[in-house]
C-alpha cells in the first residue's frame, strides 16, 4: 500500500472495528466518499450539509472528522455550512471496497 493511502485506509478501517460506530457511521462515510469524488476536479472541498441530507440523521460530520477520515476545511459566511475535504481519497476508497461498502472499478 502506497504511503499516500494509508492514512485514510486506516481511518476507515478504525472506524469500521469500532462496535458502537461502525454501522450508523460507515454509511456516512460512503455518502461522503461520493460527494469527495463529485467535487474533486473542482476543489474538493464539499458541504457537511450534503452529506447529512444523504445520510438523514447525522447531526454534523465531527466523528468522521475525529477519526481523521474528513477535515474542515473552512465554513460559509456566517458559518452557518461547514465545508470539508477528503484528503486521502484513494486510501478510504480502498478500504471501502475491502469492506464491500462500493463496488471496485
């Protein structure tokens, strides 16, 4: 595994042993992969909002961001939206595909 994977491989992969977390958050985790991969020839910085609007009953998105999985990277004006990245895409899109959260290429 290259060097540049492995932080978001193994924060993902924290995550997922994690008893009290792992089914309610790893699907927020993929709703946030998703939008990483939308937003990512323009930035990559997506909106904490969609992702909870995907996910429907996670208040904010601090637990992936504790784990490392995803960082603030700035808020809205009035800092009513935060923003985040993904900074290790590849590394969580591994391990998501090891733990058959999505499909491989």
């Amino acid at each position: 595994m290259a060097t540049s994977e492995f932080h978001g491989y193994q924060a993902v992969m924290r995550l997922a042993v994690d008893p009290d977390k792992a089914e309610k958050w790893l699907p927020v985790v993929v709703s946030a992969y998703r939008w990483a991969v939308r937003v990512h020839d323009k930035g990559g910085e997506f909106a904490g909002a969609w992702v909870v609007a995907d996910s429907g009953w996670v208040p904010n998105l601090r637990v992936l961001g504790a784990y490392g999985i995803v960082q603030k990277s700035g808020s809205s004006r009035g800092g009513q939206r935060a923003y985040y990245r993904m900074a290790d895409l590849q590394g969580v899109k591994r391990a998501l595909t090891e733990l058959h959260r999505i499909e491989p290429d």
